[in-house]
C-alpha cells in the first residue's frame, strides 16, 4: 500500500523520532512511505484559538498537498492532528461557505487514520513485529480516547509487543492538562491535573510512560524530568518499532 506520512508540526519540531519510527513501523509490514515535503501545520491551534479563517488557509493547503489519489492512506502519529482534519476541516469550512472545500475535505477524511487505528482497524494487526524489554504504562490522550474513541487498539499494539510488561496506568482516562493553548492560558489548572496525572504514573512503577500523542508526552516527561524520577516518556510509534 502507498502510504503517506501526515507527521504533524509537532512531531517534526518537539519528536522528530515519532515520525521516523511510524515510517519504520508502515516499511517493516512491506508499505511504501511517502513524505509529502510540501505539508505544514493542520491549523488545529489556530482554529482552538479563534482564528477560523487561517486554520481554513491551512485546511486548503493540506487538501492540496495530500490530494494525490495515489495515496491509498494518509497516517499520522498524532490523534489531535487526525481528528482536526477529519472532524473539523469540514465544518470549518460550511462556516465560510466554500462547498467546493467541504467536498474536498469530505472525500479525503476516511483516508486519514492515526497510527493505532490504521494498523489495528485498515490492516487488522496487533502484532508488528516489535520487542521491548521493558516495564511501560500508557497514557490514553483525551484526542484519542474522545475524540477518535480508539478504544483498546494501542493497547492492544502493546500487548503484542514481545517481552513487554504493561501496566495499567490509574485513572488513565483523566486528561494530562496540556489540551494546547489550555496549558498557556490556565497553566494553574493545568499544572495541577499534570501533577496528578504524573503521581499516577509513578504508582505504577513503570520505566516508561507511553502515549499516542506528543503534545501531552511532551507534558508528561516535561514533568517527569523536572522532577528527576527517571521514567522516561516515548511515543506509541516508538515502542512498535523497537526491536529490543
């Protein structure tokens, strides 16, 4: 299958790994990864903060640059990311009129999945070949979990993953407190729902926290390294492309 890799400004900027290794994990099971060099931000903080009009400008440019029909999926590493091309690109777009753009918008959405979804649901896979030796918690993003209601798919991805020790993380479901500008504009708030959530992932005594999303790893091991406990966090994609 041709697949292109949607990595997200995120990724490219803060955890350039998490893209590597999603192209890693798509290569290994025998796919061609392409990478669209032309891809920018989604808009997604720009429509969270207000302005509809620039995140529509950067809608209109992800339709272009992901338009090629040759591309039989486009996968990211990213459920916030997914989710705002899939749910929201659409309905911004009803909003300043452009039918043209909803159409497009329509028509590209199913073949944008997050990374769990499209191995566990497109290709119906939870083994990827994958070994690390390690003791891991994870941490569902409220994007993933609400949003795009992934389910157990990463769960299920870790599982498979050979000479793994998974433990549940407690009150996994409770968000971490990044949510993007939320972070910025109530950092009170959202220093106080990260500091549960890291005591949390220390009761569970795990060497490694693991999510689906950056932004809220980003949070997480922020956390975690300020407070010198030695739990690392790395990215869903990263785990799946370990070999040991």
């Amino acid at each position: 299958m041709r697949v292109a890799l949607f990595v997200t400004c995120l990724v490219d900027t803060i955890s350039p790994s998490a893209g590597r290794a999603t192209a890693e994990v798509l290569e290994r099971l025998g796919h061609e990864v392409v990478f669209p060099e032309e891809q920018t931000c989604c808009g997604q903080m720009h429509a969270n903060s207000g302005y509809a009009s620039q995140a529509v400008t950067l809608a209109r440019r992800f339709v272009k640059v992901f338009s090629d029909p040759a591309i039989e999926a486009i996968v990211s590493p990213s459920a916030s990311c997914v989710g705002m091309v899939r749910d929201h690109y659409p309905r911004l777009a009803r909003e300043v009129g452009d039918e043209e753009l909803v159409k497009e918008c329509e028509a590209l959405a199913p073949r944008v999945e997050e990374l769990s979804e499209f191995l566990t649901g497109r290709l119906g896979l939870v083994d990827v070949g994958a070994r690390f030796p390690h003791r891991v918690t994870y941490h569902p993003t409220c994007h993933g979990l609400r949003g795009l209601r992934l389910g157990d798919g990463p769960l299920r991805l870790l599982r498979g993953v050979r000479d793994i020790e998974l433990v549940e993380l407690p009150d996994g479901a409770t968000c971490c407190g990044f949510g993007g500008t939320f972070a910025v504009k109530n950092s009170d708030t959202s220093a106080a729902m990260l500091a549960d959530k890291v005591r949390r992932v220390l009761d569970t005594g795990a060497e490694v926290c693991t999510a689906g999303d950056s932004s809220c790893l980003l949070q997480i091991g922020g956390a975690l390294s300020r407070g010198r406990t030695g739990v690392r966090t790395m990215h869903l994609a990263e785990i799946l492309a370990s070999s040991g």
